[in-house]
C-alpha cells in the first residue's frame, strides 16, 4: 500500500494506492472528516464494491452511463441526502468510476454550499485520473462537463483488488491514460526523469501511484486549470476528434473506438507531429511506439477516417481557443503549443500508418 499526496496547503490530501486499499476508508473518513456522523455512498448497481465508512451509510444508486452525469441526478442526489438528514458536517463517498465521482464530487460542492467528499475509485481510468483533481461537474444537452466545480476530495481510495472484474474496455481505457502519463514523468522529476519505459516494468499498484503522483504535482501547479493541467490533455486533442467522427458514424469504420484507444492513436500522432515540427528526435517517436503497444493499444489511424475532417474538428476542440493548439513534447518536455499550421497538421495524419 502506498500514500500519494496532493499538496494543495489547506485542501491537501492522501490518495492510498494499493490491494485491498478499500479498507481503509473508515480510518480515512475518522481522520480527514472527524464530525462525520453520517455518509451518503453514491454508486451504481452494477460496481459492486462495498465500503465501510466508519459511520451509518445512506445507499444513493445513481444509472449508469454518460446520461446519468446531468443536473437532475444531481438534484435526486441532494434531495436523498436532505431526506436522509446529511448535515454539512458528514460526508459523501462517491464508489465508481468517473460518472460516479464527477457527480457525487459535484453534489457535494454544490449541497449545503460544500460538505466533504471521498472518492472510491473503481475503475483504472478514474484511479489514474478522475478521482484525483477536484474537477466535478454534469454535462448539458450543449455539451460535456459544461456545468461544474473545483472542489477537492478529503481523500482518495485506489483500491487496485477491485480492477479485476472490469471489463476489457475499461482497462483498456484507463491504459490509454497510463500511457500518457509515461511521457510526463518530468512533472515530477526535477533531475533524472523516469524513461517512459520504465512505467511497464512496476507491479500494477506502483503503476497506479506513479500516475497519481504525476497527476498530483500536475494539480499541484496548476489547481484551477489555468495553465499547466493542460498536459494532461496529452493525446487527447486527436482523440476527441476520432471520438467525434466515432460518434457521428455510429457502426462506421471508426466507431466503437475506446476513449483509451483514441489516446494512445493521439499520442503516437502528437509525438509524429512533434518529430515534424523538429521538437524530438525519431527515437522519441520510437519510444512513444512501444509504450502505446505495450500497453496492447493501436498506433495507427482508423481506415474509414478522413484527415481533413480531423483537421476542422481539432481545430474546434473546446480547448483549442480557435487555433490549432496542441500538447507537445520537447525539449522542455510535454507543454502547451498554440498556433500549429494546419499544413504539418494534415501533413502528419496523412503520414500516418492506417488500419485496414
Ligand atoms: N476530477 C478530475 C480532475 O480534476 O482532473
């Protein structure tokens, strides 16, 4: 078991990483919320994960899936909680995946102006991300995560036991973000960086607590996203496209494209484009080859998908503030690079190797 801490002065906290971590969320909720008298676990039907918190529990189900993420769960939410006598001084457990711990985070922000919340994560994607970092919120019929909150956990449980009945999809989501964190290492390293490599070679548990530990000096530096979180978006600015074009070619040549997937292709194209734009040297490309396959994940381009098309799309990513904004290696490592021509863009889909 390992302790990774997110060092944010007063709102700091302890993510506990390792089997069986689950266990120690009644010592978790005793230390980080003392008055706690009552907790409100918020989950799913199909988790499946029972936790102790230490204090009488009201079970709040929410449905599964990205629908479930909108302001009228949250409004259900509050209510079992106002019904069930939640008082500022309990605390909410969020037991899930990424739905689960954006909406219960959410609902805890938002009700009684704030009470204390504690994420289970269960699924790899939201114990190497969403659990960690304080971005709650819902989606609007205009859009994803338009509506939502910076307000960080009083802990974090990544409890690697219960990843061993997720479903292939969901590892292979939540790889697709390992893989880039195997390229941020310097986030946390000041002298000798971690090689990307040496990701693949630590015991799964150790694999997850060097996520975090990038995620956390990430969040650390950056708590409200106003500019370095912007790493995290690594890969992501071509994957949102593929998930676009997945999305609108339901049962096309690129749809059911896992969120993990789309990543790793993301991250093979943005070190290709970062080669091209004379940022790294072939043999970082390499590397970013061989981390994206030995996490078992695509290195190339959908057959069905046009560049062009991903070309307009990237360049509506919300992120992109109307240009081509990528996240890029370097010299100085991973960072932010706006105003990247759209020739070298398409030049480098182009280039790409696709799957027949
Ligand atoms: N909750 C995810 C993040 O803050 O990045």
């Amino acid at each position: 078991m390992s302790t990774v801490t997110v060092p944010l002065g007063e709102r700091s906290y302890d993510v506990v990483v390792g089997a069986g971590a689950r266990h120690e969320l009644a010592r978790l909720v005793a230390a980080t919320v003392p008055g706690a008298r009552l907790a409100a676990v918020v989950t799913q039907s199909a988790i499946g994960v029972e936790v102790d918190p230490g204090v009488p529990v009201v079970r709040c189900e929410v449905a599964d899936g990205e629908g479930a993420k909108s302001l009228t769960t949250v409004e259900d939410l509050c209510r079992r909680f106002a019904e069930a006598g939640l008082s500022r001084g309990d605390v909410v457990v969020a037991v899930g995946g990424g739905v689960v711990t954006d909406l219960a985070g959410f609902a805890a922000a938002t009700y009684h102006r704030g009470v204390a919340y504690v994420n289970v994560a269960t699924s790899l994607l939201a114990q190497v991300d969403a659990a960690v970092g304080g971005k709650t919120g819902v989606n609007l019929p205009e859009g994803k995560n338009l509506v939502g909150a910076f307000w960080q956990p009083a802990a974090v449980v990544c409890d690697t036991d219960v990843l061993v009945t997720l479903p292939e999809r969901e590892w292979r989501s939540g790889r697709g973000e390992m893989a880039k964190y195997a390229f941020l290492g310097h986030a946390v390293a000041e002298g000798e960086v971690p090689e990307p490599l040496e990701l693949l070679g630590l015991a799964l548990d150790e694999q997850v607590a060097r996520c975090v530990a990038v995620k956390a000096a990430v969040v650390a530096a950056d708590e409200r996203e106003g500019g370095r979180r912007a790493v995290l978006n690594y890969g992501h600015t071509l994957a949102h496209a593929l998930e676009a074009v997945g999305f609108e070619d339901r049962g096309g040549r690129s749809g059911g494209l896992r969120h993990g997937e789309a990543v790793a292709v993301g991250l093979v194209f943005a070190a290709e484009l970062a080669h091209r734009l004379g940022r790294v040297d072939a043999r970082r490309v390499e590397e970013h080859r061989q981390v994206v396959v030995a996490f078992g994940l695509p290195t190339t381009l959908p057959g069905g998908v046009e560049p062009a098309n991903l070309v307009e799309l990237m360049r509506r990513d919300k992120k992109a503030h109307h240009d081509l904004t990528f996240v890029l290696d370097g010299p100085r490592g991973v960072e932010l690079v706006h105003g990247v021509g759209p020739d070298a863009v398409l030049a480098t889909l182009e280039a790409m190797e696709r799957t027949s």
